[in-house]
C-alpha cells in the first residue's frame, strides 16, 4: 500500500507523519498498523520497523561509511557497500580522497546537498524496514539532482508501506493513493488523475506547481 500526503504549509502533514514512529501520540483517535493500535506496542519496536529520509539529512562528523551504518549497526561493509549501490551513491563515494572512509565534515560541509540525500537513502536500503516515510525528500534539490532523486527513492519504495509528504507535486503524481490536507482535515484523496478531474484543491496546487517550474 502506498500513501502519498500533500498540502500547503501549516496543513499538519508533518504532524500526521510523527504520530508513525510515535515521536508523540494523538490527543483523541488512533494509528493501527496491521491492526495494532501503536499505543500497544513500544516506541522501540515500532520505529525498528521505520526507516526514514528528510528534507536535510543528518549526518554526524565522522566517516561515509560510519553514517551509512547508522541505519543498522553491525552491518557488514559489503552491506554497507550495496545499500550505497541502491542509493546510486557508490560512484561518488568512491571518487573520494578515501573511499568511504572519507570524512563528510561537519553536519556533510564536505558533500552536496543531493549526496546528504543519498547517503540518507543508502542508510534506509540498509535498514530496510517494512514501513517507509519520506518528509519533503527533494525539496532542497535543484530540478535535475530532484528528478535523479526520486528515481532512487522509486527503488526504495518497492515493496514498502510508504508515507510521503511534499510541495512538489509533479514528482509524486503519478504514485498511488494522494491525500490532501488543508487546515489539518483531508479535503480529498484518491490517485492524481482522479484529482485533477475533480478540479478541486489538489488540481489547484497541481497547476499552480506547474506555472512556477
């Protein structure tokens, strides 16, 4: 199953994706995955089945590969090595002074925006959880650097329950199941050409989109 979340700002998108990996619990209602209300189960055992990728990767002032782990401790390097390969992130890593013992700086001064995202990709292959949630993951990324992205994270999302939130509607249009949210409450949902049939407020953000690439 996938679900896709879009809106405006200040909609609660952000909001609906924290309740997942419960960084807090709702105040009335619930959140089930497969059937399990997640109040039932701990936050431990709920978030190792979660991988994520953000708007602005956090890496930590240490080594490629040290920050690859990070999305499962105690993997092998040639674990390490292949999630980089997924990530479409192993050719860059090598043209590194040292590979992926190469440093990436502090908070990834070292690399571009487009490489944070993809170590961050590389760390979700590794971990490869079940359940999936991507917040904003191109909307720092130039157009072309954005398009390469999401063919990436196109890979990721194979065979995952995926949750993604973004503005940039025409990456995700084509994707499964699309949510709307304005002012905290879904104003419609369905796929992205049953929308725009609708002429309603994803048609609207979607053209609006459109003029402003």
């Amino acid at each position: 199953q996938l679900l896709i979340v879009s809106g405006s700002n200040m909609s609660g998108k952000s909001t609906l994706l924290s309740l997942v990996p419960r960084f807090y619990d709702p105040t009335s209602g619930a959140v089930f995955i497969d059937g399990r209300n997640l109040r039932d189960l701990t936050k431990k055992s709920v978030r190792l089945q979660i991988g994520m990728v953000l708007q602005d990767t956090i890496l930590f002032s240490t080594t490629i590969k040290e920050n690859i782990a990070y999305g499962r401790p105690g993997a092998t390097d040639e674990e390490i090595i292949e999630a980089a390969r997924r990530a479409q992130a192993y050719d860059f890593i090598m043209n590194m002074p040292h590979g992926c013992a190469s440093a990436v700086g502090e908070r990834g001064s070292h690399l571009s925006v487009g490489q944070r995202q993809r170590i961050g990709i590389a760390r979700a292959f590794l971990k490869n959880a079940p359940i999936l949630l991507l917040d904003e993951p191109t909307s720092a990324l130039d157009p072309g650097t954005e398009h390469a992205i999401m063919e990436t994270i196109g890979e990721l999302m194979r065979g995952r329950t995926t949750l993604i939130i973004t503005h940039r509607l025409a990456t995700i249009h084509s994707l499964g199941r699309i949510v709307v949210l304005e002012h905290g409450t879904i104003a419609e949902q369905g796929t992205g050409s049953e929308l725009l049939k609708r002429a309603g407020p994803y048609a609207r953000l979607y053209q609006a989109g459109q003029y402003t690439r």
